[in-house]
C-alpha cells in the first residue's frame, strides 16, 4: 500500500534534512504498526548505493503518555545499538511537527521477518529467552536511562483509580481485587532496563536467527519479571501452556532473580488485553482461543498465591 501523494512530498522533504541530495525512490507502509505509523523508504545516495530505512510516526496514545517519546526512543536505542545489542540503528529524530503533524523517528531498515510457526520451537524459545535476559543484564548504566518512566508508577496509575467500567469477560474485577489487596509490591529484584512489550511481533528474525528487537516506545526501568509475565502470556497465546513454561523455565536459568512474585505480575500483565482482545484477534475464532488461554493464565497465577 502506498501514502498519499502529499506524504511523498514530506518524506522528500525529510530526506533533503537527513540525506542530501538523495533521491526517494519507493515508498510503502509497513505492516502491523498499531501504536504508531510505519513507513519504509527506499532512496539513492549521492554516490549511487540504495538504501532502506524506516520512519516510526508515532499516534496520538503514545504521545499523551510521553509527548517527548521520539526524542526518548532515539536516545534510547543510541544507547542499546552502541551496546551492541540486537536493535535497529536510530538515525535522526524531530518533535516539531514542521514537517510531518506528529513527532517521528527514522531508524534503520532491518531486513527481517517476525515468525509466528517456527521450524524449531525450542531454539526459537532458546533465541528469545537468551536475548530478554540480555535486555535485562543492562543495569550498569541505567543512570543514562533516568528519562525513561518507571514501571512502579506505571503500575500505580493501572490499579488506581479502579475503572468504573471492568471487563467481567476477562475476570478484570477478580484480578483487580487481588492486586489492590497486596498493594506495591515489595521491590524484590534490583530495577534494570524493560522492553515493556516483548512479544513476537516486535522480533525479527533472518534465517532461522534473532537479529533484532524493534518497537521500544513503551520502555520503562523496572522489575524484570514484569517484562517476563508478558511475554509469558504471549507465549501462551502463540504457542500453548508447554511452550510459556519451557521459556520460563529457560529464562530462569540465564537469570539469577528472585521469582516469588511473578504470579502477581502475571496477573498485571493479564489486565493488558482488558476489552481489547477482539481487536487484537485475527478472527472470532482467534478470539475465543485467547480467551479461553487468557482464563487459564489467570487461574495458575490464583492456584500459585493459594
């Protein structure tokens, strides 16, 4: 699918700012952007070489959160690409809104694909345990971070004040009452660096190999195992009960955290698709199998506080 003619104008107009006397060749949006506008350009340099790159628009939730997130996401993926870890390259960043009506970031064009039927579950589980106990290994310079939010404020914000309207369906009230009841939770791992939505969709992979982590607009420092109660229901959704078992019990390994929690954070991560999972599933069908595994989420996380 392609922009209309008027955004062809203003990505002519950004390349002249980050590339000069390049020249746009395609233009096509990406699939599976929902938080944000994905683009992908295409361009020649001066010197003859194509190239591809990415430009994030971001939407209008996102910027309520955190009107400053591209400048944010930029920074933050400066960091993490230095680093040496599995990230897009970010090459520039702009808040003013001159050219496009919303802030924007354009990264590197990673040539991958995300897989939702892999060959091997097992080493793909392996790649994706191994790369979140990665992301979680960066505590040495959080310092540098300090702009991102904290997750036990984020949490705060979630449970208080309860919504007038709860998603009975998904045992929203049942999950809120609990949580409430315990309060904070007590800070039993050291804070380090979260994807803040570490799922399939936001990995890429090449020939069988995971070769980077996209989609960092909800980063946020805090508790590893909120990041883990995510991806765990993801895991469910995608591949079944043995599956989010097998990557917890891999991610346990590489990790050497305290996991008594982890059932109150399941039960966090399980008020995510609150009236939102008919707009997350492909079909009625996809609907009531993620319904039904979503209910079996919720229940080992009671049995286990039982």
């Amino acid at each position: 699918m392609h922009p209309p003619e008027q955004d062809t104008e203003k990505f002519t107009q950004l390349l002249r700012q980050l590339v000069p006397q390049s020249r746009l060749l395609r233009v096509w949006k990406m699939p599976g952007g929902v938080s944000a506008q994905v683009t992908a350009l295409e361009i020649e340099r001066v010197d003859g070489q194509t190239q591809r790159m990415i430009v994030r628009r971001h939407g209008s939730i996102d910027l309520q959160h955190n009107p400053h997130i591209a400048a944010d996401e930029f920074r933050l993926l400066q960091r993490l690409h230095s680093a040496g870890l599995a990230v897009p390259e970010p090459y520039f960043f702009d808040q003013s809104n001159e050219i496009f009506p919303s802030p924007y970031i354009v990264l590197e064009y990673i040539d991958g694909e995300t897989v939702f039927a892999p060959l091997s579950l097992e080493d793909y589980l392996v790649q994706v345990a191994t790369q979140l106990s990665k992301i979680h290994s960066l505590r040495d310079w959080l310092v540098d971070l300090s702009f991102l939010p904290d997750q036990t404020t984020i949490y705060q914000q979630k449970l208080h004040p309860r919504p007038t309207k709860l998603d009975d369906s998904l045992q929203e009230g049942q999950i809120r009452d609990v949580l409430e009841d315990v309060g904070q939770l007590a800070q039993r791992n050291q804070p380090t660096l979260l994807h803040g939505d570490y799922w399939s969709g936001n990995i890429l992979w090449r020939d069988h190999q995971l070769i980077a982590v996209i989609d960092w607009e909800d980063a946020r420092i805090g508790d590893p195992l909120a990041d883990l109660a995510v991806t765990r229901l993801e895991m469910l959704w995608a591949f079944g009960i043995d599956a989010m078992h097998r990557f917890t019990d891999l991610y346990r390994t590489m990790t050497s955290l305290d996991f008594n929690n982890l059932p109150y954070w399941d039960l966090y991560a399980a008020l995510r698709p609150a009236f939102k999972i008919a707009d997350w599933a492909s079909d009625p069908a996809a609907e009531l199998a993620m319904r039904e595994k979503h209910r079996s989420f919720v229940v080992q996380a009671f049995d286990q506080l039982k």
